[in-house]
C-alpha cells in the first residue's frame, strides 16, 4: 500500500496499492484532495543501496577490504536482478490483463 505525506496536513495518507500516480485521492486527515505522488528518487535510492552496503558493511566485518568490495558489487547485482524480475512481472501481468480484455475499474 503506498504512502506519501498529505502536503496539506503533513501527515501520512495511505492510498490503495492500484491507485496511481497523479490520481487524485482524499487525504482522511485534512479532508483535502491531494495528488498522489510517485514514489521519490529517494527511496528507489536507498533500496538500490542498501544490499550493496549490507554486502559491504558484512564484507568489512570479515576484515578484508576485498571482500567488502566484492560484496558490494554483488549486492548490486543482486539488486539489480530483483529489480529487473519485479519489473518483467509487473510488465507480464499488465499484459495479461490488456490481453484478457479486462480494464481496470475507474
Ligand atoms: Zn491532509
């Protein structure tokens, strides 16, 4: 389920996970339209660095410079991978779906 902070009212709206960017949803706070925003750069960021620093970070515990570089890059890799196979599920299903002839309630 995504959240985003109400820009209004500043605190945190949840909206159905099939709600899209750039709809517009009913902060239940404020009672305000908000538009729903894209998930930031910032957090695709951060996932996109966290296991290559836990690979790292672990790396570095075993005393060895090497392995933490080597850790570092296989944790991107990894990321990479499950990134590429969230995203060709994503691509699959939605296909599936416009296949099928099923649209997406409104
Ligand atoms: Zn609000």
């Amino acid at each position: 389920m995504p959240r985003f902070a109400c820009p209004r009212c500043q605190r945190t709206v949840e909206v159905p996970a099939n709600c899209q960017a750039g709809q517009k949803a009913d902060c239940p706070h404020c009672h305000g339209q908000v538009v729903i925003p894209s998930t930031s750069t910032l957090y695709w960021v951060c996932v996109w660095l966290a296991a290559p620093l836990l690979f790292a970070l672990l790396g570095l515990l075993q005393g060895s410079l090497q392995s933490a570089v080597a850790g570092a890059m296989a944790g991107l890799v990894l990321t990479a991978v499950v990134a590429g196979i969230v995203k060709g599920v994503n691509v699959l299903w939605d296909m599936l779906f416009r296949l099928a002839g099923w649209t997406e309630p409104k």
